[in-house]
C-alpha cells in the first residue's frame, strides 16, 4: 500500500460516535468501507458504504488494506453490575479475537489493524502528565485495557501492522459526554464533581476521526497512541471553561457532597470515569507530526457548544 493509499477499509463497530463519522471520512477520502454488523439489513449506513456480516470475516478482510476496530459495549450506558462488566470485557475481547482468527485464514491478510483502547489503561493518575510509555493503572478498565490491547497485538505475529489509539473523553456536538456536562450549566446548576483536581484528558471528535485515518495509512504508527488533545485539565477547569463559554455560572458545590451522590446514583463507575482521572499527553502522535485542529478545550468548545 503507498502510504495515503486506503482504497478498502473495513470498519467494526461502525455506528457509533465515532464510527459513524468515520466511516463518512473514509468515504469522502474515495475509500472503499465495509461496516461489520450482526444485522446488515437494519443499518442506516452513510450512503456508499456496504454492511456486512461477521460470518463473512475472512473473506472480507482478504487483501484489506486496513481494519478499524472501535467495536465494544458503551462503558458509560449503565451501573457496572456483574453483567454490565463482563459484557463490556467480553464485547471488546471477543470481536478483537475473531478479528485476529480471521487474518489468519487470509492468504493476504490486512496491512494493517487500528484498534481502539482507552486512557482507562492508565488510570487513576495523579497530576504529573501522563505518555504512552507510562505503567498502565489498576482496577477494571485498566484490566480490561490491557486485555483488549494484548488480543490486537497478537496480529503483529501475521506481519500484520498494528496501531493501538487509546481514546480519552470524546468531544462531540451531539452524543458522547460533552451534552451531559453541559446541560446542568445551561440550566444553572453546573458544578465541579469530588475535589476537581482529577485529570480530564479530552479530544475534539473530528481530530479523533483523523487520527484513526492517519494510523491506518501512514506505516509509521506501530504500538500504542493516545488519542487525546495535547491539553489535558482539571475536571474543573474544564468545567470553568464550560460555564464561561455558556455565560453561566459554575456553583460552589462541596466535593464531599458531590462525590457522595455521585457515588450513590453511579456506583462503581462514578469512581473510574467520574471522580478519578490522568492528564494523558499525545506524545507519540506529536512526534510524528500529528497536526490536531483543535490542540485546546477553549477552541473545541468554541466549535462545539
């Protein structure tokens, strides 16, 4: 493949936040895109892309020149019940592993594999910044990081190349985590939650879709990549940042009080997404020259609020 080069891309997980507006890049580009999905004759696809069913696995992946795998249960669209983690574990390891079985019944397999993780692989952080060479964390996401990551690498065995984007809190207009943020300020009663101090590692929506393109057509982004803005912040900061761009104020709430309801209404997952955090910096992304359109919260918010 010359390097800028996708004439076919196959897309797992390709209706969600961020499938969805990547598949219609990848389309604009001239990109031949097959969307994996169990039901093909229910999606409401961007039009000139193919759906298709995870049966046809090998014959689809034969001669790609790129697999995009964002495929995994929302971590955030429900209390981490027994059955809630496991489906959220379970999602993400077993499409990673058919993906990988699937190569290896390839004559040709894909050049290569870009698969999604998450900054959950490092956390809880505390105020030094955080790179892709950092130790990973502890606790459920960090394991289950670390797991998803482990079933892509075994693709590298294939000669196969691999590149690993390690998401942060999406940015997006509609969907994702920005609307729930913002609607309590629009309505007065924005507010820090717990101490605010914990890191909040962000990224615009469509610098994320172009970074999923870049890694799967440039041959130089091997390994692991944070797919974060190179401007991490306090969760209050960016609250602030919300409140001033809304032209509201953000309320004095005690951390103790926000912590302890928080807890109360989210359990478990309050903790891992909400009240603990990292300052994850881009620095693999940035060597390579990676140019982000929105490198800070105040021009992402700007753009999308």
């Amino acid at each position: 493949m010359v390097e800028g080069d996708l004439k076919r891309v196959v897309v797992a997980g390709g209706t969600g936040l961020v499938g969805r507006p990547l598949v219609q890049a990848l389309l604009d580009g001239g990109t031949q895109v097959t969307v994996l999905t169990r039901n093909p004759g229910r999606l409401n696809l961007p039009a000139g892309a193919t759906a298709q069913n995870w049966e046809d696995l090998p014959t689809l992946l034969e001669g790609a020149d790129a697999v995009i795998n964002l495929a995994g249960e929302g971590i955030a669209e429900g209390r981490w019940t027994a059955s809630r983690k496991a489906a959220i574990r379970d999602s993400r390891i077993h499409a990673t592993r058919r993906i990988v079985a699937a190569m290896q019944a390839c004559r040709k397999p894909p050049a290569a594999l870009v698969n999604a993780s998450a900054i959950g692989y490092y956390i809880p952080k505390g105020a030094s910044p955080v790179a892709e060479s950092s130790e990973p964390g502890s606790g459920f996401l960090a394991d289950v990081c670390r797991a998803w990551e482990a079933e892509a690498d075994a693709a590298s065995a294939l000669g196969v190349r691999v590149a690993v984007v390690r998401i942060g809190v999406v940015l997006a207009r509609e969907g994702g985590a920005l609307p729930k943020m913002a609607l309590p300020v629009r309505f007065y009663g924005g507010c820090k939650l717990g101490t605010g101090a914990q890191g909040l590692s962000w990224i615009h929506l469509d610098d994320l879709v172009t970074m999923f393109i870049e890694a799967a057509r440039n041959p130089a982004w091997v390994g692991p990549f944070n797919g974060t803005a190179p401007e991490p912040l306090s969760h209050e900061v960016f609250m602030r940042l919300v409140a001033k761009r809304l032209r509201r104020p953000l309320l004095p709430v005690p951390g103790f009080l926000t912590t302890t309801l928080t807890k109360l209404l989210l359990g478990e997952m309050a903790e891992a997404l909400l009240l603990q955090g990292a300052f994850v910096i881009p620095a693999r992304t940035q060597v390579l020259g990676f140019q982000f359109r929105f490198p800070t919260a105040e021009a992402a918010l700007e753009d999308l609020l």
